[in-house]
C-alpha cells in the first residue's frame, strides 16, 4: 500500500495482483480504480470526474469491467460510505465480473 499526499492517491495491490487506486481532489472529485490486468478494458472505475453521462446517480457514475458504457452508482463521494462500500463489492466478487 502507497500513500502519495501530493496527489492524495491511495494505491493499494491485492495479493492476487489486482491494483486499486482511490482519489480525491479539491474539486470535489473521486475515483475509486479497480485494476485486474493491463489489457485493455480489464478495470472498472466509480468516479464523478465528467458528468456526460446519462445515468440516474449524475455525476456519480460506474465504467464496468469491460464495457465502455456506465451505469449508475452507489457512490457519493463521501469516503465514509464509499470505501466499506468498495470492499463489500471487492469481496462479493461483483466487481470481477465481465457480464
């Protein structure tokens, strides 16, 4: 586990080789980044970074692994909520899957 306080990025590597980043800005945004390998689209993200996209949760939003489409999602951006909500998903298995 890094902390980087320059950036305030958490970068956290499971023991099965899976990368999570967790950030947040004085913008009021985050990221939660979930990364399974290097290929491409092999990750999935919650963030509130760009608000485009037409989902119920605006501007909070979840990029599937895999996908390019997001969905909606849980997240507020309140690290209070949103880590033990990041670690039940992590847990469940949920974020592994492709489909």
């Amino acid at each position: 586990m890094t902390l980087n306080l320059d950036s305030r990025k958490l970068h956290i590597v499971l023991s099965d080789g899976i990368e999570i980043y967790i950030i947040y800005n004085d913008h009021g945004e985050y990221g939660y980044n979930i990364l399974f390998s290097k290929l491409d689209l092999d990750r999935c993200r919650f963030d509130n970074y760009d608000d485009h996209w037409d989902v119920d949760s605006r501007p909070h939003h979840f990029h599937p692994r895999k996908k390019t489409e997001v969905e909606s999602s849980k997240m507020s951006g309140n690290p209070k909520d949103g880590i033990p909500y990041l670690n039940k998903m992590l847990k469940s298995g949920k974020l592994h899957k492709t489909e």
